[in-house]
C-alpha cells in the first residue's frame, strides 16, 4: 500500500506544466504560454502543435499559478435568478454563454440569486473575493446598487436589462416595450377593447418598458388597459390561477410576459367556460417551441435567450478587452416575428 501512495505521489508529481509542453514541442516556454493563449503573433501552425501537445500530454493550467502570476482568474461568474416566469430560460442562457466562451479559455461559475435576498450580496461575494475576472447578472433596476458597486470598483461586467444610470456601461436588452406594444397591436387587430397585463414586479426596470409599450399602442387604438394589484409574472402559478378564478370582468385580450403565468391564468379560465379564441384572445412571450406543444393555437412572440447568453458572452469579453478603457455599448435585440396561429 505504501507503494502504491508514492506511485500517486510521483503521478501527481509529474503533473505536465508549459516545460513539460516546451520539451515535447522543442518551443521556448514563453512561445508555448503564448500559442495556449491563442496569441495571433503565434503562427497558426505553432499554436495547433502546441494544443496537440496538451491534448495528448493532458496539460491543465494551473489556475492557481495562472491568478499569481496575471492577477486573472479566467473565470466568469453568473450570477443566476430563475426567470421562472420563462420556461426553459436558464438552459438557453448557459448555452448562449458556454457558446461565446468556447475556446477563450474562460470558465463559467454559477451562483445562484436567492429569491427576495439582497441581490448585492452575490457579486459583493465573487469580487471580494476575486473569484472572477467578470460578472453577468440580469435583473436589473433603474438604480441598480450592483451596476454602481461594479462601476466604482472597475469590475468588469454585463447585465441582461437596463438601468437609468447616467454612466455608460454594458448591457444586453430584450426589447419589451416593442413586445408590448406589438401584442396590443395584435389583439387590437383580433377585436380586443380590454387589456390585461401582468407585469414584472416594478421594481425592475422592465417592467417600466412593457408598460410603457402596452400603453402606447392603448391611446393609439383607443384601448382600456388593467394591470392586476398584487400580481406580478413572480407570483405563484397557484395565485395566478386563483387571481384567474375570481376575475370579475374578463379583459377580451391578454399580454402575457411569459409562459408560465399564460398556463396559470387559463387553468383559471377554463373552468368558468371562457375559451381563448372565443372569449379573449392572448400573446404570450416564448422563449421556445415548448408551449406550441401545449397550446399550439395560442399567438406568441419569440425571445431568444440562447442569443441574449451569446451576446452577454461576447459583451463581457469586449469588457475585459479594454481594460479600464471605453467599454462596449449596450445591445438591444428585438422580439422575433408574431407567429400568428
């Protein structure tokens, strides 16, 4: 048994470093630091001899070593809230973002956002103690205490939603005022005189948009508008069914932000004997081809998260690039077509 702990031992030893690399290849350690770092001042030919070597010789940098010596972790931290109201949003987002980080040498670490927790606590965590060189959270708020706290400490990072904060900084949108605005539009074309929308929370600075979008197109067509008291698209999907039983006087058109609260508020329809197409109509919000399974009737308008991840990625390397620079603009991406059944 000894013998078999120093055999480990010296296995863990002989862990492959760049020397290890630089004496199979024949290249100068520094040349071979360079070409892993896919350094476009390294021939093409050099670099790929250089990975072929770490593949085979199962070469691991040493992130340890890599942070003394660079101060950089190669690490993003996502800072992850639900989105429950978005089925399936957190699969696209990651495949968005694991997509703009391929072969950047960039790690993605997830830390969860607790619901109703302080939302600073997180990053105030990661940065503290630097276990990232960038951070992404979503969620914004026109005053968002994260986006300040980075901005004074020169963090980088990229938010998916906006602020009204007067400093410049990166962000990624989903348009929702053009998603509100184009649903009303839609519903207002069906015969739709009443309007219901459930909202984010108002916190959120998207919640602003939707109403801002839902609204403009009511006093171009003359509509009524109600937004529910004490609902938003976080509450419960049982509370949006029973806010749905209760329902007084039923609005003939719905905007729903989301799938979830869209499946919750017609369980709650559909028992008093109120059909969608017959009595309202509705637009939902998808992020994917899961609720054409569910109801393949309904209108919905897409919002591709799997691009908005791509995006966040490809914002937040653009960050870390300008180092203390001017750092990249903010990107809003529209709503996908009205797919109209």
């Amino acid at each position: 048994m000894a013998g078999d702990i120093r055999e480990k031992e010296g296995t863990a030893r002989t862990r492959p470093t760049l020397r290890t690399l630089a004496a199979d290849t024949g290249f100068a350690v520094a040349t071979v630091s360079r070409a892993l770092a896919k350094d476009p001042k390294i021939a093409e030919s050099t670099r790929q001899i250089v990975a072929e070597a770490a593949e085979r010789l199962g070469y691991v940098p040493d992130r340890a070593a890599q942070r003394l010596r660079t101060g950089r972790t190669k690490v993003i931290s996502l800072i992850l809230d639900p989105h429950q109201e978005i089925l399936g949003f957190t699969n696209e987002l990651l495949a968005g973002l694991t997509g703009a980080l391929a072969g950047t040498g960039y790690h993605l670490t997830v830390f969860p956002q607790v619901a109703g927790a302080d939302s600073l606590a997180p990053v105030l965590h990661v940065v503290r103690n630097n276990l990232a060189d960038g951070l992404i959270f979503s969620r914004t708020r026109e005053d968002d205490s994260r986006v300040r706290f980075l901005l004074d400490r020169g963090v980088p990072f990229a938010c998916h939603g906006r602020t009204t904060l007067s400093t410049r900084h990166p962000f990624v949108d989903f348009d929702n005022r053009d998603f509100a605005y184009n649903a009303a539009i839609r519903l207002a074309d069906l015969g739709a005189r009443s309007l219901c929308i459930i909202l984010p929370p108002a916190e959120y600075t998207f919640a602003g948009h939707l109403h801002a979008g839902v609204h403009r197109a009511a006093e171009e067509r003359g509509l009524s508008v109600t937004i529910p008291d004490r609902l938003s698209i976080d509450s419960p999907p049982e509370t949006v069914r029973a806010w749905a039983e209760g329902l007084a006087d039923v609005p003939d058109g719905f905007i729903f932000p989301g799938e979830l609260t869209f499946l919750a508020a017609t369980a709650g329809l559909k028992p008093r004997g109120l059909l969608r197409g017959r009595d309202y109509n509705a637009v939902v919000k998808v992020s994917s081809s899961l609720l054409g399974l569910i109801d393949p009737e309904v209108d919905c308008i897409y919002e591709d998260i799997q691009e908005a991840g791509r995006l966040l990625g490809d914002t937040l390397l653009k960050a870390l690039a300008a180092e203390g620079g001017p750092g990249p603009e903010g990107v809003i991406y529209p709503p996908g077509v009205l797919t109209v059944k």
